[in-house]
C-alpha cells in the first residue's frame, strides 16, 4: 500500500469509527472510519486519540480483497 499516509488531516468523528465484531473484547484491534475526503481512515482502538492512517479506496480495496482471498493467513499463525 503505497499511499499510506500519516498526517494531520481532519479526523472523522467519534461516531464515524467502526471496528470488526471479530475484535478481542480486550480492545486490541483497529477501527476504521469514512474521511472527509473519501479516503479510509485507520486507528488503533487502543489509543483513539493516537495516530490515524489514511488509504484510499482502491488500496483499502487491494488490502480486503487479499485478506478474503488469504494472503495475510500466515500472519495469523
């Protein structure tokens, strides 16, 4: 993902997150959001007030279309 990028955009609000209902009831997971450009937010749940990523749409595509095809499996592991 080449786009990543790490900056000081507008974060989207705190209604907007959104995080998997497979997520660790400890808290450790990511939660995504909509950007006010368009592009997916990322965060960790853990610190909601810590850095957010930000990917665009083709990207974040890529990324789930190789999580359901398996590709990141062995991370898992």
């Amino acid at each position: 993902m080449s786009g990543m990028r790490h900056d000081q955009r507008e974060r989207p609000s705190t209604g907007a997150w959104r995080k998997s209902t497979f997520s660790n009831p400890s808290g450790n997971c990511v939660e995504v959001a909509e950007a006010t450009d368009g592009s997916v937010a990322v965060r960790n749940s853990r610190d909601p007030q810590g850095s957010v990523l930000f990917y665009t749409r083709p990207e974040i595509d890529a990324f789930i279309r190789g999580a359901k095809a398996g590709e990141f499996d062995y991370l898992t592991r």
